[in-house]
C-alpha cells in the first residue's frame, strides 16, 4: 500500500477530525431556527434545549479521557480512525432519532469521536511536523474545525427551505435529518485515508520500533536518505529524551504529577479551559440566538457570516503563528476578546429592553435601535475574528508541544479533556442564562478573557522555534514565563555537527534495544 509522507498533506488530511469537531459546533446553530425541528422535538428551549446540546460535549468528554490509551497502545493513527467509525455510528442514530432520548444518545456517541479526534489529532500532527513549522500545520487542526463549522452550518441552511422553508409550521424532518445524515461522508474518508498515511516516528521510537521509527523520519525530513544530517539529528534527539525518561522508571501516570510535568499540565488544560471561557464557542452555538436577541431581521443569514469571518481569518494565523509566536496570540486574543465582550454587553444593556415571552429563547432584546444592534453585530464580528487569529489555533497547538513523549497523549487527553468539560457546562448553562440575566453573560465572559490574560502572562513562555524534546528546556529553565526564552534550538547544532564529522549518532540505539545498529558505521555528511 502506497504511504504518503508530505508533512503539510499527511496533517491537513488528519485535520479532518477536526472538521468533525466543527460539524459538532455547528450541529445545532442551524436548525434551532426551524419548525421542522422545534415541532418534532417539543419546542426545545432553556435546560432542555441546553441538554441536547450538551450530550455531545459530554460524550467529547469520555472520548478525550479514553483516547490516551487507544493512542498509546494502538498508535495515534490508528486511534483517529478508531474517532472516525464512532462518528459513523453517532451520526447514523441522529439522523435517524424519533425523539430527544434517541437524538441524545446519537449526540453523546458522535461526542466520543470529538473527544478523541480533537486530542490526538494534535499529537499526531505535532509528532510528524518539524520544528520550523510545527504551528503552521497543527494550526491547520483549528482551520478545519471553521471549515466543518461553516459546512454544516451551509448544509443546515440550505436544509432549511425543505418542505416550505424554516417558517412553514408544516415543514418535515429534512430540515435536520439531512445534515445529520451528510455528515457522515468526511468521516468515512478520514477512516479509510489514514491507512495512506504513516505512524507516528515518536510513537513507533516510544513503543521500540527503532528501525521503523528512522524510516519514517528519512521520508518525512531527508527525501528517504537515513543518512541525512537532519533525520540523525532528530533520530539522536527523541532517543535521547526517550533514554532519559527510561532511566527516571517512573509510569506515565505518576509522571503527570512530578512538578515539572504537573506545572505544564495545568497550565494545558487552563488553556484550554480559557479556550471555552472566552465565549467564542457561545458564539458557534448560539449565535442565532444572540442575532435575534440583537434585532436582527435574518439571524441565520447575518449568522453565516460569522461563519465565513472565522474560517477566513484563520488562515493568516496558521501562516504566522511559526514567526509571530504562541504567547502573543495568547495575550493580544484574551485583550481584544475581553475588549469587544464588554463593548457588546455596554450596547445591549444600554439599548435593550426586557420582555417575557415563554415562546421566545431570549428575555432581552434591542428594538428600534438600528444602530445599535449593527454595533453588537459588528463586535460579534470583531470578538470571531481575533479569537480565529489568536486563540483558535494556539489553543490546539500549544498543549500539544509542551509535554514530553512518555505521557504527551495522556496529558493532551486531560487537556482536551477540560476543553470538553468547560465545553458540555456552557452549551447546557447559556441558554437560562440568555433568558435570566440577558446582556450580563456578556461582562462574565469579558471577564473570564481578562483573568485568562493575567494567567498566560504569568505561566506560558514562548515555545516556537524548539523541537519537542527541547521543551523541558523551556519550562525547566527556572526563568519566568515573560523573559524570552534564548533563540534557536539544539537541533540545529545536532545538524551542524552531523555534517561537520564532529557528532555521530550513538551505536546503542534506542537505548540498546533498537535494531538498527547498521547506523553505528554511518559517515557524516560534508
């Protein structure tokens, strides 16, 4: 079987578990319009409706805590296909749900594929990516979450005008049934195109396949030539640090708690915990409701664009993210979000006016204020667009660099983990909170960015530029998180001496266990 081995396509192909994750986003934002849907299941609003959407973050928390282990015993390939079956099955019980119960269990197992999905594709994607690039195509992770949000979101849309259009109090189950059944497709391809595709080299190292592992490497950095400077440089590198872990004998789960890996742990899973907090997943949820709330005459439409918005200022992020840097996205986003959060919550309670209809899913809405409601349309636009240039791909890409080999997928599982945890308690909290304390849920979320500034200003140091294995150096280092951390990376003098005559990889591969101890004889490239 032919295998590929260009690094950006073997990562954007893999991103499609992250599309995966987008269609769960947006799985609900286009239907929650629509008589189709609000006749056949109840009229669902409030904890109800909260319940709904929440069973897949929920079933994404599961799959996030279990995926470490697919991951470590089957390979992370394997594991993102295992994501793409569940899916499979998930999406076959929602489109086919007679009622909430069966529409709540599709949702809680689609979940499960997210929850793995959205922690090990990252891994995988940093473990193959080199260093100079590793931002670029991890970032490609959150680019096509966008893409899945803005599909199905389109889908749904045009779903919509099934048997007489989103207003007809007549129109059938196609309006949901058919994006729930289309989604299936981008998850039969991701099943049966990763078989095209190569394990991870720091996997097969990890798991004694030496001999595997710098095959791998040759075809990913050196055109397949297992002598070229680079593929030893990185072989000497994870054999090393995989060496180093061997000699501490310590089991990957006592590991995690060591203080030099519990420091990074929690300061993952608070990255992605203020991923969540920040509010831009509110905004992928519930903006038709925010929309109408606002004023706006068509929230589905003027809600498409803020669809397109996040998927085309992603693409930037993803190109400089490698020269720009982790920690400025992080404090620049958690800024502006907070700034625009706060704009938007001063308009609404400004010019917004309570009502009470039960048969509404908002309590607060801007009337006859046009104005108005383009301003809180307009920082909704704003708040998108800074979260897709800053925190949307940085959330994914650090987490997944800063741990060291032997408990990477279990820490990027807890760290998804809490992403999902955050995510499930929000998508069943803001619709009461829509409906009880109306623009106030503005100034919460403006606050959380302005604590999440605070936090990475104080813990999250610089991480571009440094391989894997140099990332104890990073947070080791003694020096706080806002010193910079010194330029270049070991590797680089690894290559140097490599082609210089100066350094050979060392004879006991693997730490004695490798079996290609032909390298022992191997000259240096001048």
């Amino acid at each position: 079987m032919k295998t590929f081995y260009n690094v950006y396509l073997i990562c954007f192909f893999a991103a499609i578990g992250g599309g995966l994750f987008g269609f769960d986003i947006s799985s609900m934002s286009g239907v929650l319009g629509t008589k189709g849907y609000m006749n056949y299941f109840g009229n669902p609003s409030g904890y109800r409706q909260g319940g709904i959407t929440a069973s897949m973050p929920a079933g994404s928390l599961c799959g996030a805590l279990i995926s470490s282990f697919i991951a470590d015993k089957f390979s992370r390939r394997t594991a993102i296909q295992v994501a793409a079956v569940i899916w499979i099955i998930g999406s076959i019980l929602q489109c086919a749900a007679n009622g909430v119960p069966l529409l709540v269990v599709g949702r809680v197992v689609a979940g499960v594929c997210v929850g793995i999905a959205s922690s090990i594709v990252p891994v995988y994607q940093a473990e193959i990516a080199p260093k100079e690039i590793r931002g670029r195509v991890v970032s490609l992770q959150q680019w096509a979450i966008t893409w899945g949000i803005l599909i199905q979101y389109f889908i749904q849309y045009g779903a919509s005008f099934s048997d007489g259009g989103a207003d007809n109090d007549n129109q059938g189950t196609g309006a949901f049934r058919i994006p729930w059944g289309i989604q299936i497709v981008p998850a039969f391809i991701l099943l049966v195109g990763m078989f095209f595709f190569p394990y991870s080299p720091r996997w097969l190292a990890k798991n004694g396949r030496w001999e595997d592992a710098l095959q791998v490497l040759a075809h990913l950095h050196g055109g397949g030539d297992t002598n070229h400077p680079k593929v030893l440089a990185e072989y000497r590198e994870i054999e090393e640090a995989l060496a180093f872990e061997r000699e501490e004998a310590v089991s990957s789960f006592k590991a995690l708690v060591k203080p030099r890996i519990l420091k990074r742990v929690i300061l993952g899973m608070s990255i992605q915990m203020w991923s969540q907090l920040c509010g831009m997943n509110i905004m992928m949820y519930y903006i038709v409701y925010i929309m109408k709330a606002a004023g706006i005459g068509n929230p589905l439409l003027t809600s498409s664009i803020q669809y397109i918005i996040n998927v085309a200022l992603t693409l930037p992020a993803i190109l400089w993210l490698d020269k720009f840097g982790r920690r400025p996205a992080l404090l620049l986003g958690s800024f502006f979000m907070m700034s625009f959060l706060f704009i938007s919550g001063a308009i609404q309670a400004s010019f917004g006016q309570h009502f009470d209809d039960p048969n509404h899913e908002t309590s607060w809405q801007v009337t006859g204020h046009p104005t108005a409601s383009k301003g809180i349309v307009a920082c909704s636009y704003l708040f998108v667009a800074t979260f897709a240039t800053t925190w949307g791909p940085t959330s994914w890409t650090y987490p997944s660099e800063i741990f060291p080999a032997k408990v990477r997928a279990k820490a990027v599982s807890l760290a998804t983990a809490s992403n999902w945890t955050w995510n499930m308690i929000l998508a069943f909290g803001v619709p009461p909170l829509l409906w009880s304390i109306n623009w106030k849920m503005y100034m919460i979320f403006a606050t959380f960015n302005g604590l999440a500034l605070i936090h990475m200003f104080l813990t999250a140091p610089e991480t571009k530029g440094k391989t894997l294995e140099e990332m104890d150096d990073v947070f080791d280092s003694g020096h706080p998180a806002w010193k910079s951390v010194p330029k270049g990376s070991r590797l680089d003098q690894i290559q140097r001496d490599i082609e210089q005559g100066g350094s050979k990889v060392p004879t006991t591969l693997g730490g004695g266990r490798g079996p290609a101890t032909h390298l022992e004889n191997i000259e240096p490239k001048v």
